[in-house]
C-alpha cells in the first residue's frame, strides 16, 4: 500500500506498515468464492480489524474545541476502506429472496465495463454469504453500536417545519 500511496504522491509521512488496511480485507472478501465468508474469511481477519480500529479510537470523540485532535489523511484512507467492506457486506443483504430487487438501473455497456475491470463479483454477488447477526458480531466487536429502527420523529426525518411545530404547539 505505502508504494502505491507514494506513487500517487498521498503520502507525506511515513505510514505505520504495523497496522493492518481494511482494504486487505475488501480484497480478501471480494476474491473469495467458498460458501462461508464469515468463519473463513472474516472470523481469521477480527484480530487484524481490531489493531485497525484500534489506531481509529481518537475518532470516538467528537473532534471539538475542548477535545481537538489532528484528522490525518492517512485515518481517512483507513475509514473509507472500513466503509467499502460495510457496503460489500450490507449488499449481500439485499440478495435474499426477501429483499424487494428492483430491476438495475444501469446500462448494459456500463455492467459489461465493470465486468471487464474485475468487479464482475459486485455486480453478480452471490445469495447472501452472511447472516445479519454475523454482521453485527464482527461490527460490534470492532466498538461500533446497533441500534433499531426508532419511531417516526419529524426530528430525525429531516421534517424540520413539523419539528418545530411540534414543539411551540
């Protein structure tokens, strides 16, 4: 990774090579066809996304003017690649017979492309490979929090006028 960051000029402090990348873990479950991700793929990684969350734990704390702290570039790189194994698993979801599949909005010429490039895997994911509690299990043990669906609050549905209606009234 850090010759690859250097190439492209991103990177302007030495990188800490003993902190494992989510992006090794992308990988991993993008390249891996058995029938298991969780127990063969994601199970062996946890302690790897530990240490990597780890170096991740000033960001727990909202970065304000009692608690200021330096947002690196180096940290971003870390969260997006956090973000994508989220998504990757979050789609599996949306293959279960139960999940409504609206037809793809996406041109043929621009499916046979990303085809072409090696992400035939996103496009054509498997029936879901891993089960909701498995998701929660590893994201949980990585100090992130579930929650459920709350109930209808204008609040936070970005219904502003009714908030505040609700509130003089």
């Amino acid at each position: 990774m850090k010759p690859l960051l250097r190439f492209f000029g991103k990177a302007k402090a030495p990188l800490k090579e003993s902190i494992p990348w989510f992006i090794e873990l992308y990988f991993d479950l993008l390249k891996y066809e058995g029938a298991l991700p969780f127990e063969e793929v994601i199970q062996p990684w946890r302690p790897k996304a530990e240490q990597a969350t780890a170096a991740l734990e000033q960001y727990k704390q909202m970065n304000f003017r009692t608690y200021p702290y330096e947002v690196k570039d180096e940290d971003l790189w870390r969260w997006y690649a956090l973000s994508r194994v989220n998504d990757y698993l979050l789609m599996s979801f949306q293959t279960r017979p139960d999940f409504h599949q609206a037809p793809s909005r996406q041109s043929e010429d621009w499916l046979s492309r990303m085809r072409g490039v090696g992400h035939d895997r996103l496009i054509n994911q498997p029936v879901n490979r891993i089960e909701p509690s498995d998701y929660l299990q590893f994201f949980n043990s990585l100090g992130f929090t579930s929650f459920a669906e709350a109930p209808y609050s204008p609040f936070f549905h970005d219904k502003f006028d009714e908030f505040t209606t609700s509130i003089t009234t």
